[in-house]
C-alpha cells in the first residue's frame, strides 16, 4: 500500500483497516472504530492533562506489585470484536487515555491486540459524547472488564464494571476525598485527593 502523509488523503466516509493505518505517516493522531475514521479535533487541555498524569502515575506505582501494566495515550489498543487478529481484519484501533492491561500474551511491538483489563478516558469538551457513548458501548462489547470516565474540571468520576450479559452496570462515583476500589484488581484503591490535586488551583476555585 502507499503510504499516506496527509489526512487529507483519506476518504472520512471511507472504511479502513489496521493494515490501512499502518501507512499512514502525518502528525495528527486518529482511531478507527469499526472500519470509520476518528479524527482527534484538539489537543488535551491542561486539566486533562494533570488528571490523566495523576491517574496514570498512581496505577503505576500500584502495579508495580502486580503482574499487569498500565499504558497511556498515544498507544494502539486493537479491539477484535467479531474479526480476525490479522492487521487487514481489524476494524477498531483506539488511543485510550489509560489502559491497564494483565494478560501479557496481549502486548506487542505495535501496542495491545485484544481488550485490556481496565480502560480510563479523562473527558474533554470535544470527547464526552465519544466517550459516555461511543467508547462506552464499543469497550463493553469487547469485553473491557472495567471502564472509568473521570471529569477534571468537575473533579469526579464515574465507574462501570462488566456484567455477565456484557453490559456496563454503575459500580461507583466518586467526587470527594477518599479511596476509589478498581473492580477488576481486588484490593486496589486509589485516592481521589491524590488524582484531582492541583486542580482548584488551575481552576481558580477555592478548596471546600
């Protein structure tokens, strides 16, 4: 195949494959989700930013006794759904903004082939109906045991563990200061405090 180097090359009706996005050399960051073409609009804002670094520094250090391994964006999580494992079969390439992943065989080169264990999105303006949907759908149906969606600017977060008919059931919200349980790794918590620190700041609010 050519190789792509401008997004303005690709057709944003088109359908695409994993073996497509390998061609494809510009700068912007793009998913694919079943065969479409995701484009990222805007880059991360601040409060994005320190949330996601909070959360994912955290899990790091957590796991550091455990077997799995957390990763953040950018990297290539390959959603298999009903397809092959070969690059022309998948459909569904996303960049969650943190992912934890506790099967090993799962890591490659390129980044995860299959479902991670545990998926976090940090909401933006541009991404909140893509990820309490889109994502929110799209994770459940391949079998993402935990998925959380955290707020900076509001300072909570929403989480959601599989069920046995492969939906999402609510499994907690936290927006105060005390430990959050990972579903998926019993035993796990995080502290709210330590995620959403220095975010009245930013904000220009006033701690309550």
């Amino acid at each position: 195949m050519a190789l792509v180097t401008d997004i303005s090359q690709l057709d944003p009706n088109g359908h695409y494959t994993y073996a497509d996005y390998l061609t494809w050399r510009f700068s912007e960051y793009v998913e694919l989700i079943k065969g479409r073409l995701l484009r990222k609009m805007a880059g991360p804002s601040s409060p994005h930013q320190i949330v996601s670094g909070n959360l994912y520094g955290e899990i790091y250090l957590l796991l550091k006794r455990r077997d799995c391994r957390v990763f953040s964006a950018p990297y290539d999580v390959r959603l298999l759904e009903s397809t092959g494992n070969g690059d022309a079969q998948v459909t569904t390439v996303v960049q969650p903004d943190i992912c934890v992943v506790c099967d090993p065989t799962k890591i490659d080169n390129a980044g995860c082939l299959g479902a991670p264990d545990w998926i976090i999105e940090v909401i933006s303006p541009s991404t909140a109906r893509l990820d309490t949907t889109t994502k929110f759908d799209l994770y459940a149906e391949n079998g993402v045991q935990e998925y959380w969606i955290a707020y900076p600017r509001e300072q909570f977060i929403n989480t959601y563990v599989l069920n046995a008919d492969s939906e999402y059931e609510a499994s907690g919200t936290y927006a105060a200061a005390g430990p959050m349980s990972v579903h998926s790794l019993p035993g796990l918590e995080i502290e709210w405090a330590d995620v959403f620190e220095q975010m009245d700041e930013l904000l220009g609010q006033k701690p309550v």
